[in-house]
C-alpha cells in the first residue's frame, strides 16, 4: 500500500499572528499577511497554514474560506508548546542599517533571547527602527520555524547601559585589542560587540571596568561587527546554550 502523506505537508506555510492563539478559535487575516497566503501560496479552502503566537506555541489551522483581500483560518491542533530559549543577550552597537538589520535577522535564528541596540561615540547611525528589526525578525521565525522571537529592549548608550547592568548577568566584551579566549561560563549572559570603528579608549577602558564585564577574544583576525557577532553568539550557544540537547 501507498504510504499515507505526511500531514501538515513540509511546505505548509508558516506564519506569525501577534495575538494569543488557541484550539478551536477562528481568526480573520487580512492585509500583506492574507495578499501572501492567497496570491503567493495560492491557498484554497481546507488549506493547512501553521501559526505561531511567541505565547504559547505553535499550531495548525486549515483555510475555511477566502473572499479577494482577507481569509478566514481555524485553529484545529496545537503541535507544540513556545521553545525554552537560552538565557542570552546581544548587546549590538549600532552599525549601517543593512548590516544591522542582519545582525537582528541571525540573532533571531540563533535563538537570543534579547537583543540591545546600543549607542556608542563611534557609530555612523544615531537611531534605530523597533518595528523594521521586529519585522526581519518575525521573518526569520518563520522560516526558521521557531516558536519564540527576542524582545528587543530600546536603544541605551553605553554609559546608561553599564549604570543600569544587571550584577548577575556576566558581560563578555568582544574586544578587537585582546582578552582572554572566550570559553563562556554558565549562568545568564550577555555579549557586547562594538560598531565598525570600534569603541573609543575610554569607552574600552570603562567596559573593562565594569565587574559584570570579561573582555575576550574571538582569535587572531580583526572581524566585522556583523561577524563577530555571529561568531560570539555561535560560541556561546556551543558552550553554554541549547545546541548540545539538539536530538541526533
């Protein structure tokens, strides 16, 4: 006998709906969400899409009818409950808005649990846009199929940021003049990684200060801020994050 097909097939799409979701509700989708699942998927009624809520998890539901510019979507089953996300912060200062924005793109598919912008006397941009980096990263969940999204905290200066510095939570300092290899340790956790031309003397000399904070070294190369930040955050999530539960 044929095997029966997976169901929700692997190309079910996938989307985010910032409400909380539940068995059994229905729910109108209108607007770019609903132009892509009836233009771009081409849903028809009986459709499967999958939505998750950054609440309480992720679920399946099944088009029950379309009309030209909105459609209407019961949830038939939860498939899973919202990932337990490691205790990590990227404390990102700001760099050109592409480059920052993939920064926030990677951090998301990386599975941070919070990502700080941060100001600092060397960077070429002084503001940053909340709802563009939510959206680059509501669009890596989705693709990536995560089930949780990083809170992204409001725009602090680096003085404002080290005043107000949680005790308990260690600060590792992506350093490009040196420290020591970064073999994260446990407990909460937060990486700092500078802008394209680096903090100033007294911004370093400040950073290397703090009692939260351990400056080290991502090895022998100078790496873009957009690099290191992706390197750091790999290391910690090998070291000290989720990556060694992953199931073989």
């Amino acid at each position: 006998m044929p095997a029966t097909p997976a169901w929700p097939p692997h190309s079910t799409p996938r989307m985010f709906i910032d409400e909380l979701l539940a068995e059994g509700r229905e729910l109108q989708v209108a607007g770019g969400q609903a132009h892509y699942l009836l233009h771009v998927m081409r849903l028809n009624e009986g459709a499967p899409v999958k939505l998750f809520d950054d609440r309480s998890g992720e679920y399946l539901a099944t088009v029950v009818n379309t009309g030209k510019r909105d459609l209407l979507l019961r949830i038939e089953a939860k498939l899973r409950e919202r990932e337990t996300v490691p205790d990590l912060w990227l404390c990102q200062a700001l760099v050109k808005k592409d480059r920052f924005d993939w920064i926030a793109e990677k951090a998301c598919e990386l599975g941070i649990a919070r990502f700080q912008p941060v100001l600092t006397s060397r960077c070429v941009v002084d503001k940053v846009k909340e709802d563009r980096l939510r959206s680059q990263m509501v669009e890596a969940a989705e693709q990536c199929e995560r089930t949780a999204i990083p809170a992204i905290a409001p725009l602090a200066k680096i003085d404002a940021l080290l005043k107000d510095w949680p005790k308990e939570r260690t600060l590792y300092f992506c350093d490009e003049r040196g420290g020591n290899a970064f073999v994260p340790g446990p407990g909460p956790a937060a990486i700092l990684v500078g802008p394209e031309g680096g903090f100033t003397a007294e911004e370093n000399e400040a950073i290397r200060a703090h009692p939260a904070a351990r400056a080290v070294s991502l090895g022998p190369r100078i790496l873009r801020a957009d690099t290191a930040a992706v390197a750091a955050m790999s290391v910690w999530m090998a070291s000290q994050g989720d990556w060694s539960n992953v199931a073989p």
